[in-house]
C-alpha cells in the first residue's frame, strides 16, 4: 500500500508536540519535508525526526516535493492569508483551531476552500479522542432509540489546567528570532479593546463552541452572557439547553474538561485529558434510570490512544478519501459566528448591567 506523503508549514511547538510526533511514527504516511521561515529550526526538527528534506518557506518545499497533504500549524491570526494560498496549491490542508482571526477571515477561507475544491480541516482534536467518538454514538443511538426520553441538556465545563501535560518536553528549540508575520485585520465593527477580548476568547474557548456543536449534531444560539464571563448559555435548533461553563475554577496541577449530555431518564458524561497528554483517551459513562430500580452505571473501556495521535490518523484517512470526524470549514466558520455572537452580547450585558 502506497505511502501517503505529508510535508509541514510550520514546526514550532505546536508544530512538534501536537502534530509531527504523531505523524512521524504512522505507518499510513511519511513526513517527507519540512518548512519553517527559522529556517536553522527547521533542519533541527527534519534531522530530530528523521524528515529527509527541510526547506525555509512553503513555496520552496511545494516546489520540490510531490505532496499527498500538508499539516500547516501556524498562528491563526495570519489564516486569512496564508491558507487561501496553500488552497490555491491544491494539495490537502490541516491547520489548527481556529479557521481565522475573525468571521470575515474565516469566510474568506471558506470560499478559497470551495473554489479550488481543495480538501481542507481545521484541527479540533477533541472530536478525534476516543472519548468524544464514542459520546457521540452513544448520543446519537440514544436520540434515535428513546430509551431514556428526550435529550434536554448539553454542559462543557472547561476549567484551566495543565493542558501542556509535559508535551512540550521532547520540543526541538532554535535561538532564531521568531519572523514578523503580517497578522489578518481584526474583526470588523470591534473596537480594539474588544477585539482583544474576542480573541482572546476565541484561542481559549473554540474547542468547547465547536464541541457543544459535535455533540448536539445541530446548531444553536447564544441566548445568554453571564456579566461575569462564566457562563455561556444557548437553546439548539431542537430547543435542547446548553450551557459552557468558563473557568468556573482553576486547576494547577491536572486537566477536568467534562461534558454532560442529559436526558430525562439518564446522561451520557465524557471527561477529556489535556491536550497534549500521550496515550491516553478520555472516559465515557452512561448513566440509564429506567424506574422501578432498573438503574445502572456503565462506563466501556476505551483505547490508550489520545487525540492527536488519532486526529493525525483521520487526516491521513481523509487525505485517501475515508470518511473521517474532522471538522470542515463551514462548521468552522460557524464556530467563529456564534463566538461573536456571544461576544456581542456579552458586551451589551455587561454595559446595561445585565438588565435589558
């Protein structure tokens, strides 16, 4: 079976940790080529990971290389200039969470992705865990078979942690001065001060927009901005509540990312590890509470293989043509919308004091 051949636009940290370290040891695949604008960086990390080409820009190495597809890990705000030109190359593109700075550099990659038809997933790795496929399923066999009534809660409680979980320690570092990079505009219509806070809530709080999403397998609406910036509250298209809970308290020394799905005779709860931590899947229990004491708690045994290291999988599945969780960018876009959908109302809670 043909290897495919997968190169890299960007290898810092992120770069490394959560992505060429995984992709460098799957036997679908090979890292042929990397490219980095610190260019001494980039023969260091093609050298650590036994890469047989390192190139100093994307152009150099989409000019030397015969590529399947292309792990491109770089700031999101520069997205909407950068991934509409890997697009227009035609060769399959990964990047990481979020699709763009804003809606507007969001759509724009949007439409450069249905354009050039280029096959393109932006990098939530929380669907590819183990955990969450499972969640899922049991979600949507639960919602088609009625066994515990209707679905009537989503809630992610997300509270910072050690997300890095050691990852960062196998990084190849480089003293090179990092490039300055021409950053997308802000998003329009937001002063700066707020602008900051959407971003800021974007890089921090996307994963879980876009997980409330995946679970539910429909959209919703932001229908509440705690004035205290804890609670986010939204109804789905099928009138099901839901709830992101934001730093509701912080932990130093561990990761508690949960999500409870409720129905009326029972839930569904999925508990995620931090991001970077390695061979480790997240944990799934089902609830069920029939009445007259037919009640039970179960909880299946899951593979000890993380998120990233599937996610890498399902891109080389989706690189192939396999149906693949990955997130597309119009779910992407998506994400961004109903960010700033939150964010606008935040804004005019907080000014009227959280009257109306």
């Amino acid at each position: 079976m043909k290897r495919l051949r997968v190169g890299f636009v960007g290898v810092g940290g992120m770069g490394q940790a959560a992505h060429l370290a995984n992709y460098a040891v799957l036997p679908e695949c090979e890292v042929v080529a990397v490219s980095d604008l610190r260019y001494g960086l980039a023969q260091k990390v093609a050298k650590r990971y036994g890469v047989p080409h390192a190139y100093p820009d994307y152009k150099s190495m989409y000019e030397g290389e015969q590529l399947d597809g292309v792990v491109a890990s770089q700031p999101f705000e520069i997205h909407g200039r950068l991934i509409p030109e890997l697009l227009a190359l035609g060769v399959p593109v990964m990047t990481e969470k979020p699709i763009g700075r804003s809606v507007e550099a969001g759509r724009k990659v949007l439409e450069a992705a249905k354009s050039t038809k280029t096959p393109y997933f932006v990098g939530y790795h929380k669907r590819s865990d183990p955990a969450t496929i499972c969640a899922k399923k049991a979600v949507e066999d639960l919602r088609q078979s009625g066994e515990l009534g209707k679905m009537k809660y989503v809630r992610i409680t997300m509270p910072p942690g050690d997300w890095v979980a050691n990852g960062f320690a196998a990084m190849v570092s480089s003293d090179e001065p990092y490039p300055q990079l021409e950053r997308d505009p802000e998003p329009g219509g937001m002063d700066s001060s707020v602008a900051g806070r959407y971003n800021a809530f974007v890089n921090y709080y996307i994963h879980q927009v876009n997980l409330l999403r995946h679970l539910l397998g429909e959209d919703y609406k932001v229908t509440y901005a705690d004035p205290c910036e804890v609670v986010l509250g939204a109804v789905s298209s099928n009138g099901i509540s839901c709830i992101i809970e934001m730093a509701p308290y912080n932990s130093t020394i561990d990761w508690q990312e949960q999500a409870l799905i409720g129905f009326e005779k029972g839930y569904v709860k999925l508990e995620l590890p931090a991001p970077l931590a390695s061979n480790r899947a997240g944990q799934v229990t089902l609830f069920r509470d029939l009445g007259n004491g037919d009640a039970s708690l179960s909880s299946p045994s899951l593979p000890l293989v993380h998120a990233m290291r599937q996610q890498a999988v399902h891109f080389v599945q989706a690189i192939a043509g396999g149906a693949t969780p990955l997130c597309g960018p119009e779910d992407a876009v998506k994400d961004l919308e109903t960010a700033r959908e939150y964010m606008e109302l935040l804004i005019k809670t907080q000014q009227t004091g959280g009257s109306d």
